[in-house]
C-alpha cells in the first residue's frame, strides 16, 4: 500500500488533495448494482495501448480532432515537482487505420511551452476550437498557493478560430477558488453543460463530488456560467467521485472509491438520465474493473468504443491507458439520441418520384470520410507525375465515384421515399446517385431535436456508356501506371482521353453508344490499340497489354518503366498540414504516410530518405529543429506500422530548399510560401515488388 501511495504522488493534485485508497467504504448504496455481463450477445474487448503507454503514467484520455489527447508524466528529463517527479504532460496521439492510438508527441497549449505546473485531464467542444483543462493555478505561469501554502487546481478554458493557428491565452472559470480544487471537465455535446469535480464547493457529500454547472444568457447577447450544482447523494459519496465524462448517449461514467459494491481500489461506474431522472448507479464489473485503481473512462459518440486507465498489473506501465471495444455497444447504457430522417427523390423536371435511387450515408472527418457501418473512405489516393518534372511524382487525394464507396445503405421506394435515423449531434453526408442522373450530396448536421426532410431533385445527366478496364505488360504482367488511353467513337468520331491509375486501371464516361477504337501509349512501351462497343446500362471492361520498347527487357527493367518508379525517384506529399511551428502529425499526415507505408510494403526492398522542408518565414534555426522533429516523427510512424527502421533515413531540411523564388525577405502571398512546407521521399533504392 505504502509503495502505491509514493508512486500515485504525482496525480494526486488531480484526484484529491488526501486520496484514500481502501478498497470498499462501509457506506452503503441501495441502488447500486454490477453490469450484467452477457458476452454473447454483448461481446466486449479490451487491449492495451502499447503505442503510447510507457514504464510511468498515462491517464485522462480525451478525443481530439482523429486522436486522442492524453497526460502523462513519461519525460523523465523534464522539470521536476515537489516530489522529484515528473511533471505531468499534455500529449496527441494520431489514430492509426485501426483505430488505435500511435506515435504520441507534446502537446502545448501557449507559446510558452512547458512551464513548473501540472497538466490534468481535459475536453474539447466538437469542433475542437475550444478547450478546457485541469491545471495547477497559476497566474501567467507561475504557481498562486492556497491560504495553506498549498497551490489548488482550477479549470482553464482557452479558445483558437480558423484565422489563428494558435491558442488564446487560458482563463481560469469563474467558479474557480484559490482554496479549492476543481479538476476533470467534461462537455456535454450541445456545449451547455459542464461535469467536473470539486473537493469544496456548496454541497459536497464528501471528499470529491461531481458536479455541472450550465451556460446562461446574461442578457447581452453573451452567455456566461452559472452556479455549479452538486448532483446529489445518488451519485456522490461521502469519499471521491471523479473524472466525470458525460457521453453522447446521456450516461455519466465516472469515477469512485466510495462505493459498497467496489470490485477494489477505484471503480469505473455510469448512471443513466444523471440530471433529468437519475437511474441507479452501476458498476461496470470486469473486463472494465478489476482489484487495482480503474478511472477516466471514455466513450465514442456511436458507444461502441473507448479508452480509460488502469493501475492493473497486467499493464506495461505503473498506469496505461486500455482502448475497448464493444461492436453492439455496452449492456445497460443508455442509447444514442436519435433524429428522423425522411428522405423524398424525385425527378426535378417531371416531379415524378424516383425508385430504386441508391442512398449512401458517410460520416465525415478532416479530410476524407467514414462510412457509418465501419471504414470507408471518401477519397483514395493515387501517385501521379509532376507535370515537366522528370522522375517527380505526388500523392493524390481524388474522391471516388459514388459506385465506389461501396453498396448502399437503401433504396428509395416506389414513392421515391427512404426513412432512416441520424444520431444528434453528428454530422452526416448523403449522397444519393442513380443512372441516368447528376448524383447529389449533402452535408447535414444535427443540432437539435427536430426531425429532419432532406429533399433531392434529380437532374437528368448526359448520357453516359462506361468503358475501363486494365493496362498491364505484356512480359510479365506488371501493372502500367499514367498510361494515355484514347478511346475514339467510329460514328461520330468524338474523342474521350483519360490516365491509368497507380493500379493500371482506367474509366472513362463516353458520350456514344456504339463502336469505338481505343489507342494506348505510354513511354517506354510499345503503343496499342483495341477495339470495344459501347452499351447503355453496361460497362465494357479491357485488358490491354503493352510490350516493352526493349526486347528482352528484366522485371527490373521494366518496372520503373511501367509505374513511374525507379531509383532516384521523388515523391513529393506537398498537402500534408502541420499546425503552425508543430511538429505534431495530424489525420491528413497519416493518410499520407498510410499510402507511403502501403507503397513500401508493395515493395519490401525499398528503401528511402524523408526529407522534410520548410518555408523561409520565422527564425531558420526553428525551423531547422522544427523540420528534424517532423521527420523523425514521420518515420518513427511507418516503424511504428511495422517498416524496419533501417529502411528510413529522416532529414530535416528546415528552409535551406525553397522551391519557388519565396527565399528570406521576398514578400510571398501564403498559398506562395505553403508550397515550400513539404514532406519529400527521395527513393534510395526501389527492388522489386511482391507478386500479385
């Protein structure tokens, strides 16, 4: 117990200023109950984040903006309390593909960086705009004590918009004291409402208790908090209830060591309706809880996944933090709020209604989209060339065809009408397609509790007979990348040119039907031509097969010919945005270096150099440390996905290669010096790919 307590020292200003760590209260609550396991027909899986957890402290885990946002004490180096200890840190960790957390970095707030105080946990609103987070009172950085010497933690709210890339300046809230503690926010959805704990304020059962205090209308046009109110001895307990987190579905799960029915240590519980009609409180039992400390649960809008912390012994660390997984969601807790949604399809020029109109719901995020029953992206990314720049190429974000994101999710009926539900507080993209006419999307968010008509009125669109089909080499079968096909209409002679993908395949809308004549070229190959018919309401497919210029010609010879290629090419991610003097990768960095990590192990020998630049504005040895940092952070991601490190050399550039006449002191407009800030893979050496 004693080591326990010495090695809990450095969360204790975020948990309670004296933590009592028995394992049952004798206080008795009658309503309490444990979750009802039934693993069948409520499977739930739970695994340690080994991407970011470390030998010391990982807890209060928050999504932000595709990742998650956590705390930690895991630099040994940095400034020391009281306690000799590290103090604890704000860092963002990037989803992978699979949703697990990878490659976790500082997170700071202000310029200021790191100063002597303690980060805690925090939230964000839904756009991720505004914050608000545990910190040690301060003033401008420095710690203001309590009448007993002792500084107390307060909530900050700080606040960024789109025209700024930096955070404004913290302010404490206005129920703050300097000789109390208020720690562990969480936001309701609608933005109205903030959970949090407090040890002091009016109310309190005892120990820390959870309470929420509302935003108002001060009658000025600006809303202003009110009174925070404690949510009774239903929920709080006469010893610590902590970490509140207040989910989509309406159910608080927190956090407590005051309860009879504990399983030991602290406890993970929720409560359904914890304002309006409180339900009985219950204990989230195992896989959740366990003998040691269990805290800071968090739950995804769709409550079919999360991440909480754990003290267990089976962990990695002294406290990791563990990603669940719950596909059918979690026995018991309340359910999403939900929204009608009608949807009418019609024809715009007749009024008639639409049958059969294929309707796809996608959920969208930064920089592409998801599909709401599970991965589906929005765009996909091809590598295309430079335009006159020999052996440069780029990657491509290009979005799909309707067809291509998969099978619908319904159909309109015989009266062009559809009917679904939509989770409050989501946004949503419908896109709604059908032969013969203009596909039509919309974006739609849900804000309140109105049902919601989404009316779409069909254009005819221009005929269109599909044709595609596949380039590949005659010898050996090699996919041909950015090949020229023309496919030309033996009736009318109207012409229609398009490129083969990274895949060697190509599609393309003609404007006849009938007979056309299709010629293929591409550098290196010898040229060829096919013949095919074009059918309303089918698409031809062709393979065509285009042999080598030089006769005899290896595998290794031909490949750069056929995808672009070789030794010595550059590939140059010139899309991937950084926040402004971060180092941080974000969702659109990872797209990135997924489709890099796919392209090294379609070629397991290859080998490269990053190469990340800069532009010229700011101080050139910052940006020289910035470039290093965002190099080793992109390779230490693509060694995290299981590339082996020697692989990958990592340079950082800073702005020493500008590529445009944006050099120091030349007056640039942004979108001007944004070409400069780039990320490069020169191709150290390419081998040969793994056989299809």
């Amino acid at each position: 117990m004693t080591r326990k307590l010495i090695l809990l020292l450095p969360l204790l200003l975020f948990t309670c200023s004296t933590v009592l760590l028995a394992q049952n209260s004798g206080k008795s609550k009658s309503k309490d109950r444990l979750r009802e396991k039934d693993e069948r027909r409520y499977p739930v899986t739970i695994k340690n984040c080994i991407g970011i957890n470390t030998p010391r402290i990982e807890f209060g885990p928050a999504f932000f903006d595709e990742g998650l946002m956590f705390v930690s004490t895991q630099d040994k180096n940095g400034p020391k309390d009281e306690n000799d200890e590290p103090f604890s840190e704000f860092y963002f960790s990037p989803f992978d593909p699979n949703g697990d957390p990878s490659t976790p970095e500082k997170f700071y707030f202000d310029g200021s960086k790191k100063s002597a105080l303690h980060d805690g946990p925090l939230c964000f609103t839904r756009d991720f705009k505004t914050a608000y987070y545990t910190r040690t009172n301060n003033r401008d950085g420095v710690r203001k004590a309590a009448r007993n010497g002792v500084a107390k933690n307060k909530i900050y709210e700080t606040r960024k918009d789109s025209l700024d890339p930096d955070w404004f300046r913290a302010l404490d809230l206005p129920f703050n004291d300097d000789n109390y503690n208020c720690v562990h926010p969480s936001l309701s959805p609608d933005g109205t409402k903030l959970f949090f704990a407090s040890d002091k304020l009016e109310g309190s059962q005892g120990g820390y208790d959870i309470y929420v205090v509302e935003r108002e209308d001060n009658g000025n046009g600006r809303t202003i908090w009110g009174k925070p109110r404690n949510l009774g001895p239903n929920i709080n307990t006469d010893r610590n209830d902590i970490y509140p987190f207040i989910s989509y579905q309406g159910t608080l799960f927190f956090t407590s060591n005051g309860r009879a029915n504990s399983l030991g240590g602290y406890d993970l519980y929720y409560v359904n309706n914890p304002l309006t009609n409180p339900e009985e409180v219950v204990n989230m039992n195992a896989p959740f809880n366990s003998e040691a400390d269990d805290k800071s649960l968090i739950i995804d809008p769709d409550g079919k996944s999360g991440f909480f912390a754990s003290t267990r012994e089976i962990g990695y660390g002294h406290e990791d933090i563990y990603r669940f997984s719950a596909p059918r969601g979690l026995e018991g807790v309340g359910k999403p709020e939900v929204n009608k949604v009608d949807f009418a399809v019609r024809d715009a020029k007749t009024g008639e209604a639409i049958q059969n109109a294929s309707i796809r719901i996608l959920q969208p995020t930064n920089d592409g989209f998801l599909g709401s029953d599970g991965p589906n992206d929005f765009y996909k990314m091809e590598i295309a060339p430079v335009q006159d720049k020999k052996n440069v190429l780029s990657f491509q974000l290009v979005r799909k065809d309707a067809v291509d994101l998969g099978k619908p999710g319904f159909y309109s009926n015989t009266d062009g009408a559809a009917n679904t539900t939509f989770n409050r507080y989501r946004t949503y993209l419908v896109i709604v397609s059908m032969d013969g006419y203009r596909t039509q999307d919309r974006l739609v968010s849900v804000e309140d509790e109105k049902d919601i008509v989404l009316d779409f009125n069909m254009r005819e669109a221009p005929l269109c007979f599909r044709a595609g089909g596949i380039v590949i080499s005659s010898e050996f079968g090699t996919r041909i990348t950015n090949a020229v096909v023309k496919m030309v209409s033996r009736s009318t002679g109207e012409e229609v040119t398009v490129r083969t993908t990274s895949n060697g395949e190509f599609d393309a809308c003609l404007p006849v039907e009938g007979d056309y004549i299709g010629y293929v070229d591409r550098e290196g190959f010898n040229s060829a031509s096919f013949r095919f018919a074009a059918v309303r309401g089918k698409r031809t497919s062709s393979e065509i097969s285009l042999k080598p210029l030089k006769e005899g010609a290896s595998i290794e010879e031909e490949m750069p010919l056929a995808n672009g290629l070789q030794d010595g090419s550059v590939i140059i991610m010139e899309k991937i945005f950084y926040e402004y003097n971060k180092a941080t990768l974000n969702q659109y960095a990872v797209r990135n270096l997924e489709a890099l990590y796919e392209l090294l192990i379609r070629y397991p020998e290859m080998e490269i150099d990053i190469n990340v630049h800069t532009d010229t504005r700011g101080e050139s040895q910052l940006n020289q440390e910035l470039t290093d940092e965002r190099a080793k952070n992109a390779k230490t991601y693509l060694t995290y996905r299981g590339i082996q490190s020697e692989r990958i050399r990592a340079y950082g550039k800073g702005e020493s290669e500008p590529r445009n006449r944006c050099t120091e002191g030349v007056e640039c407009s942004d979108e001007e010096h944004q070409q400069n800030n780039r990320l490069e893979i020169a191709v150290r050496k390419l081998g040969s790919p793994v056989k299809p």
